[in-house]
C-alpha cells in the first residue's frame, strides 16, 4: 500500500472515531436534560409502564396521572395538567 494511502485511511479512521465520540457525547448529554412529565399523554402514547398497564403505549385514556412521556427539563411545569411527580 502508498504512503498516501496509508495517510488517507488513517485520516478517514481518526475522524470517524472523533465524530463518534461526539455523537456520544451528545447522546448522554441530551439524556440528562429530560425529565418525567405525567398527566400529559394522550391515550396509548405514553413512554414507559404505568400502575395498570406494563409497557409503553399502554395508557387507557388521555391524561391518565400515572402515565408519563419525557420531555425536555423545565417544560413539564408549563404544559396544562403536567407534573413532575405521578399521582
């Protein structure tokens, strides 16, 4: 193999380590500005189990107080009927 080729590999392999890592980082970052909204779903969209049903999409009606999705941090408190604790 060239020495140029050999330069362009290691070049494309280091950059898409880098974007990688910063997908990654993203990733996380994104993760940890999310809160639990409940009181806010519309019936069989909710994110996770709630007391009467075991998985996602399982809320039987809309608003449903044990029922969340995940939103961004801080705007549960400003949508109508949001709260950040279930009931």
């Amino acid at each position: 193999m060239k020495k140029t080729n050999i330069a362009v590999a290691t070049a494309f392999t280091g950059l898409l380590a880098l974007g990688g890592t910063a997908l990654t980082t993203t990733t996380a970052v994104a993760a940890e500005e999310k809160e639990k909204c409940y009181g806010v779903v519309k019936a069989g969209k909710n994110d996770c189990a709630t007391k009467t049903g075991s998985c996602a999409g399982t809320a039987k009606s809309d608003a449903q107080k044990d029922a969340f999705l995940m939103v961004p941090k801080g705007l549960c408190d400003r949508l109508a009927g949001g709260s950040t604790e279930s009931k």
